[in-house]
C-alpha cells in the first residue's frame, strides 16, 4: 500500500511540473508587448523629434520593460535660463523608472531658443558643428555606449522635448537603429502617476531641491583621454 502512494504521489508531481511547463509554453509571461513604430507627432511637437503614439501621456504604459532604457538627458542645475520659456533650470522631478544623463555633457548644444541663452559651455564627450559629431576623447563612443547600449530600446525624456530630440537625432547619426529610439517628450509636461518630485517648498517659502533621489549618471572627464 505504501508503494501505490508514492506512485501516486510521483505521477501527481510529475503532472504537476508538465502542467506549469505547458502554462508557461502557451501563457508565456515573459513576452513584452510589442510597440509601436516611432512615428514623430504633429507640427511644432514633431519638429522636437516627439514621439506621437509613446509620449508624456502615456509612457506609464511603456514604463518597467527589461528590453529598455530610460533616460532623462536634463541637467541637475541647467546655466540656461528655462523659467523664461514656463520650465525650471533645476531638475524638479523624474518619472520613475529614468535615469539622467546631462545632455549637455554629452556634446555641445547648438538652437536652443533665443529666451532661454546659453547652457553649459564645458567638456563635452563630442563636439558638434551643426552636421557632423567629433569625438573629443578616445573613450567617447565607448562610453556613449555603456550609456545607451544599442541592443535595447530607448526612451528618451528631457523638460521640454528639446534636449532629448538632440539626443536621438545624435544616437541616429552616429550608427544607433531610429526604429528603437523613442524621443518621449518633457517632464514638464507629464501628468503620470509615475512622478518623483524633487522640488519641495519649506514652510517659510523657501525652495529645495533633493537631488539625492535622482539616479544620475556622472561623467568623469578627467579619467578620459583628450584625442
């Protein structure tokens, strides 16, 4: 009789483990939703690079995917001034999920509106002369690629859509596949439940910004060899 239980009990094992297997082979839970093409959005939004379909009003449903990255290309503290434009120099929030890069370490900002002057002047990664990129160190592709690994998607996001156009027109460029980049729009704009605020007022009306929270992606240009 105890033989006949453990048989039982082996066959009853046995179909539990097929069971989980054919779930797993016809409800398979790790396949991702496929996306849509990039597809740029209408007039002046378009001409930011904006994505139309994945963009401030619904990158929530884009957000969490092992195939991609996030990537918020802002500064912690931009020289420019972006108030005069309705934004914040200060990086005052992220959707969760991003990870910020400045863009203006990256290469040197050309157009950006008349109102809001100068960026950052320093070191940059590359230099950009209005149609083609430099390299300024040996290591600069290498590490514009540790930072957006062209084997994944990538979600781009800036404040107000300008930086990150910059961003994929320059990936693009340089040999990065324009049907996995998405230029996802500005923060400023995102009304998500996603929102990780940073800029805080205290009670006597003074302003703080807590930037510890921000997943930010230094650049050590000292440690990088000058071509």
């Amino acid at each position: 009789m105890k033989k006949i239980f453990i048989s039982l009990g082996v066959g009853a094992g046995v179909l539990v483990i097929l069971a989980f297997l054919l779930g797993r082979f016809v409800f398979p839970n790790n396949v991702l939703p496929s996306l849509p093409a990039p597809e740029l959005a209408e007039c002046e939004r378009g001409q930011l690079v904006i994505d139309k379909n994945i963009n401030e009003k619904t990158i929530d449903n884009y957000l969490g995917r092992s195939d991609a990255i996030y990537r918020d290309l802002r500064m912690l503290k931009d020289p420019g001034d972006y108030e005069a434009i309705g934004g914040d120099s200060y990086l005052s929030g992220f959707v969760n999920g991003f990870e910020v890069v400045p863009f203006p370490y990256i290469v040197n900002v050309i157009g950006l509106p008349e109102a809001v002057g100068n960026t950052y002047t320093g070191k940059t990664l590359f230099s950009f002369d209005g149609e083609n990129y430099k390299a300024n160190y040996q290591e600069s592709m290498d590490v514009l690629e540790a930072l957006f690994p062209k084997d994944k998607v990538i979600f781009l996001m800036c404040g107000g859509g300008g930086y990150s156009g910059m961003m994929k027109n320059m990936l693009v460029a340089l040999g990065w596949d324009e049907s996995r980049i998405y230029d996802v729009g500005g923060y400023w704009f995102y009304e998500g439940n996603n929102n990780v605020k940073v800029k805080r007022t205290l009670e006597n009306g003074t302003t703080v910004y807590d930037f510890y929270k921000v997943p930010y992606h230094e650049i050590d240009f000292d440690g990088l060899t000058e071509k």
